[in-house]
C-alpha cells in the first residue's frame, strides 16, 4: 500500500511541476538541450520547495530525428514507436545531462557531477542513475529511468525511497522517475478507467 501511494504522490507531483511550469514565463524548448536546461530548473526549484520524490517525462522524438525526414512525422506522432531498449540508447545521454545540471547547491568546490549507470532489466530498456555530488552524498541524485507497474519496479521504488531518499533520520535526498511507463491512476488497471 506504501507503494502505491508513493506512487500516486510522483503522479501529483509532476502534475504540480507541470503547472508550475505554466504558470510562469515559459519558453517553448527548441532542441534536447533546452528541454533539460528547462526540466533541470524545474526539478531544482520543486526539490527546494521540498519535493524530493518527482516524477519527469523528457520527449525524445526531438533528439532521435532532429535534422532528419522522419523528425516531421515523429513530432507529430502520437507517442513513440520504438522499443524499450532503443527509447533507453536516446533517454539515457538526457537523463545523465539532466543529472548534471539539477542545482543542488553551489558549493561544487569547482569540480563536477559524476553520473553512473547501472542496468536493471535490460529487455525493458530500465536503469538507475546516479549522480554523485562533489558536496557531499546528501547532495546526490538518483533518477530510474523507464519504470514500468511490474511488481520488480514496485519492489525497486520502495527500496530506493526508503534506502537512499527518505531514509528516517537522514536529509531528504532527490528521486526521480524518468518517463515511467504509466500516464495516470488508470494505467495501473486496479484504479478504474476515470
């Protein structure tokens, strides 16, 4: 039960990132780096505001097809065609950038964010990332990329949540999930169709 109202809490909370997005000056992204320059500000000010559990969806149709025939029909598409493993090989290079350049604090001593990445079901395009902050652990990230509402992912939610993000009596360190597989309280089946 635990799960599933984390789960229901990163589905308000990128609703609210959403909004909060909306609600202020925004500038339409023109490439994948302004897309993870934009989501990077967002994240950072939503965690200083206590967010520490957020969930981000980064388009990818821009950098797959950019400066190609297919990018017209791509943009337009509805949802993305490809299979797990290939949404992972554009996703990954985005997330690890978007890692990067999440503002933790200034205190970087000069030196940089150092991002690693471990598989998790490779027939599922999944893996865990994690940015070590030269501040100190407290300042580090982790973001799942490509979780899906299989019982492992759920099982691995919780685990990251308690070991690494909310860990009782620890500083509250950022977790995301990066384009999970569902949309909404629907995807889940058990929630109804509303």
């Amino acid at each position: 039960m635990k799960t599933l109202l984390l789960i229901h809490l990163f589905v308000s909370i990128h609703a609210q990132i959403q909004a909060a997005a909306f609600s202020s000056e925004l500038i339409l992204p023109r490439n994948s780096e302004d897309i993870v320059r934009q989501a990077a500000k967002y994240i950072s000010t939503a965690y200083q505001n206590g967010q520490n559990l957020q969930s981000i969806r980064l388009p990818l149709s821009e950098s797959m097809y950019s400066d190609t025939e297919e990018g017209f029909v791509a943009d337009r598409a509805i949802g993305w065609q490809g299979g797990p493993q290939e949404t992972l090989r554009y996703l990954s290079p985005m997330a690890s950038s978007l890692l990067k350049q999440i503002k933790m604090t200034d205190n970087t001593g000069g030196l940089a964010v150092k991002v690693s990445e471990q598989s998790l079901l490779d027939f599922d395009g999944s893996t865990l990332q994690t940015s070590e902050h030269p501040a100190g652990a407290v300042y580090d990230i982790q973001a799942l990329l490509q979780p899906n509402t299989d019982g492992y992912y759920l099982k691995t939610i919780e685990s990251i949540e308690e070991q690494f993000s909310n860990t009782e009596g620890k500083a509250k360190r950022l977790f995301l999930l990066v384009n999970p597989a569902w949309r909404d309280k629907s995807s889940w089946g058990f929630f109804g169709s509303k």
